[in-house]
C-alpha cells in the first residue's frame, strides 16, 4: 500500500505519544516507508531536494527519536 505524506504525518503524530522504546521504533519504521516510497535518502542529495515535502518529513521524524546508551 502507498502511503500518501499526510498518512505518514498523521501515524507519525500517533506514534510521537507512544513510550519508548516503541515509539523510536516505530519511528524507524516510518522513516524506512519514507525512504521505500517516497526515496528519501539520497547519497548527494541536491539543495532542491533536501527542500522537498518528504525529506523535510523525514528529517522531521528522524530528530524525534531517542538513542539510549546501555
């Protein structure tokens, strides 16, 4: 199923109130249907594209998750 950046908005909205660690978790979930679908990672992305609608999306998921250290 393609998931349009609204959809992916909205579950990141869900997912943002959900406790760690599954909240990061399902984070990286969004951030992979991001890069699958919408091809959000780039190895030298342009200006342009760094711009666009998806990535500001991914990034915007990508800064919300938590790394604990053991």
């Amino acid at each position: 199923m393609i998931y349009t950046l609204e959809q992916i908005e909205q579950k990141y909205k869900e997912v943002d109130k959900m406790k760690e660690p599954t909240r990061t978790n399902q984070l990286v979930i969004l951030m992979n249907l991001l890069e699958q679908q919408y091809r959000t990672f780039k190895l030298d992305p342009s200006a342009d594209f760094m711009e666009t609608e998806e990535v500001k999306l991914y990034k915007k998921i990508s800064n919300a998750r938590v790394f604990q250290e053991d």
